[in-house]
C-alpha cells in the first residue's frame, strides 16, 4: 500500500517517509459547516494536497519519497510506521491541520505547532522541528504555537527522527478557508520542503514554477508583457523573451512595491501578484466597483479571503489603490487611509497583523 517513488535524476542517498495524515472520510476530521462555500472542508482536503507539491519538491531534489497513506483510506498507523521502518526511510513528516472543539464559536485558537515524541527536543527529531518551524513561520500571518512534545504512535514507533505538524486550525474560519487555498497550500508545502533541505544541507532550487535570470521562451515574453502593463519597462528592452538582467530588475521591483520577497525569481506569489494587480488595472478601465479591500501585499490575502467572500468585494493591492480610487467605498486592511485615493473608507487596521485580523474578524460578526 505504501509507495515508494524514485527521483527523475540521480538519488541522493536520502529517503523521506510523508504522511497525509487522516483518511478522506476519517469522522469528525473537518472544517464546521462553512456558509460562504456551501460546504465543510475535510482535513485530508489539505494534507493530502501539501503532500503532493512537497513530494514533487523533495524528488526534484534528489531524494526518494515515500508515501505511507497514498490513497485515500485511513490507512492504520501501525502500517504506516512499519512502511516507514521496512524502507530505512530517513526521517518522517506527518502533515496535518488542527482543530479545537469543532465550532466557530468557541474559542476560536488559531495558528501552527510542530510536535516531536517526549524528551526529543535536543534530538535530531527536534532539530529537524526547529528546521521545519524556520520556514512556517515565514508564510502567511499565523500565530506560532511553538514545537511541542506528545506522545503519538507516528512519534513512537518511527525508528527515524520524526515530526508532525499542524498547520492551522480547522474550527478557525480564516484558517479554514486557508485549507482549500492552492497558493497556501503550495507555501506550506514549500516551507517543508526547505525545513527538510536545510535539516539535510542540501541547497534549495527554485521548481518548474519559476522563471529566472537566463530563462527564455514564450513563458518569459509573457510575464514582460505583464510587467509592461503594469509600468515596469526593462530599460527599454520590451518583451523579447529573454530573462536578463533588466527583466530581473523589474522583477525585483515589483516584489518591492508589493512587498514580495525580492528575490528576483518570478515565482508562483510574484505571479499571483502579477494577475491581481492586471486584474485591478483592468477594472479601472470599466465601471468602478461598489466595493473594494485594500491589501498592503499579496501575503495578506489569506488574511481578507473570507471579507472578500462575505462582502463579494474587489481585492486591490495598495500599489494599485495609492495610484487610482478602485472602488466607491473602501475597506483597508491595515496600512491605514493615508495616500489612498478616494474618500469613503473602512479602515480597518491595526498596530499588528493580529489585530488587523482580529478587526477585519469583527467587522463580520457586525
């Protein structure tokens, strides 16, 4: 049942066991029924989708992987470790999402832990937590609940360093709506993945899904295109298809004034970015929208997604909203009003990221 999968390339010694946690239809493993999607989302929705991008990363890096739950049965534990034991794997990752007391309206706990078995903190499973911790901390804004001890079967009968992580909370409706994010999941399974490289030394590449300094094609003389449209002008270079020095520049100023990582690699968030901020420009040419949220950057979509749902509103970068009026009324989800054009606000920010959350939370319990 377990499935061992070769890398394209040259194997590089190393072999990681991956878990998806809860079966498709383990009772009880999901979200509370959810009112904007129609819908309640199950854990496996998410688990088995991070899995999936974070295998592809972990073989286009030279190590072998192993699923211990490739389909979607809730496949035993004890079944699990043993694959994972029998097929010398080097380490074990079991991903997850938490949940608290199945309710909205409870206490409503939210954020990321990290678990290792009791009294593994200073063994090489609680390196390897530290590790992963680094990069899941650097994502989308969540509250980082800290690595933990437990005493779980996957933790216990592994014969490798071993760590489970939960990536959010089910019962929490702006981590639940997180779960069924393509571009979250994408994040986390990236975050993982350079948590695993740096536990191994092993340098991390940019994927199929990026664009970088030397690339050329169709690819690339779109992404120019994009940029054009959207002012950053290469230098006078256009769109010739090739990813040179001054493409990277103005990828790099994109990332800034949107506050990416600016890296210069046209990735998968700089993309998603790139199609927001077209979209935007686009809207500005027809009608003006009844309504709008402005975001200081993509990161903090995530963080709007269930406003943005509720209110059926216009998403609009601060890039954007600073050049324009992009909506009749405007809700500004922190960064406050000042340099934005128009003049019906609802502005919703706070001194932290937490707190603007915390009010954008409010404003919909209203």
């Amino acid at each position: 049942m377990a499935r061992l999968i070769n890398p394209p390339g040259k194997w590089n010694g190393r072999t990681v066991a991956l878990d998806d946690g809860h079966g498709m239809e383990t009772p009880g493993k999901r979200t509370p029924y959810i009112q904007e999607i129609g819908r309640q989302i199950k854990e496996n929705e998410f688990n088995r989708k991070v899995v999936q991008y974070l295998s592809n990363i972990l073989l286009d890096h030279g190590f072998r992987v192993l699923l211990v739950a490739p389909t979607d049965e809730d496949t035993p534990l004890s079944y699990r470790t043993r694959a994972a034991n029998q097929n010398n794997a080097d380490i074990y990752v079991s991903v997850h999402y938490n949940a608290f007391d199945g309710s909205f309206g409870g206490a409503d706990p939210n954020g990321i832990e990290l678990y290792v078995y009791p009294g593994y903190l200073n063994r090489p499973a609680g390196r390897l937590a530290s590790s992963l911790a680094k990069y899941l901390r650097q994502g989308t804004d969540q509250n980082f609940r800290g690595i933990k001890e437990a005493n779980f079967h996957v933790l216990r009968e592994t014969d490798m360093p071993a760590v489970l992580t939960e990536n959010g909370y089910m019962d929490n409706k702006r981590e639940a709506l997180l779960m069924i994010d393509e571009r979250f999941q994408k994040e986390v399974a990236e975050e993982h993945a350079r948590g695993i490289l740096e536990y191994f030394g092993v340098p991390f590449k940019r994927g199929i899904d990026y664009l970088s300094l030397g690339d050329t094609g169709a690819e690339v003389k779109e992404m120019q295109e994009n940029l054009l449209k959207l002012g950053y002008t290469m230098n006078g270079y256009g769109a010739d298809g090739s990813f040179g020095p001054a493409t990277e520049a103005a990828v790099k100023a994109f990332q800034k004034d949107n506050n990416l990582e600016v890296d210069g690699f046209y990735g998968p968030k700089t993309k998603a970015a790139v199609q927001i901020a077209l979209d935007n420009l686009n809207k500005g040419e027809e009608e003006m929208e009844k309504l709008a949220v402005v975001i200081n950057s993509f990161a903090d979509f995530p963080a709007v997604e269930a406003l943005v749902i509720r209110k059926n509103a216009l998403i609009a970068l601060r890039a954007v909203a600073e050049k324009r009026q992009v909506a009749e009324q405007i809700i500004v989800a922190g960064g406050g009003t000042d340099g934005l054009k128009g003049s019906n606000f609802i502005d919703l920010t706070g001194k932290t990221r937490y707190e603007t959350s915390q009010n954008i939370k409010d404003y919909l319990a209203k």
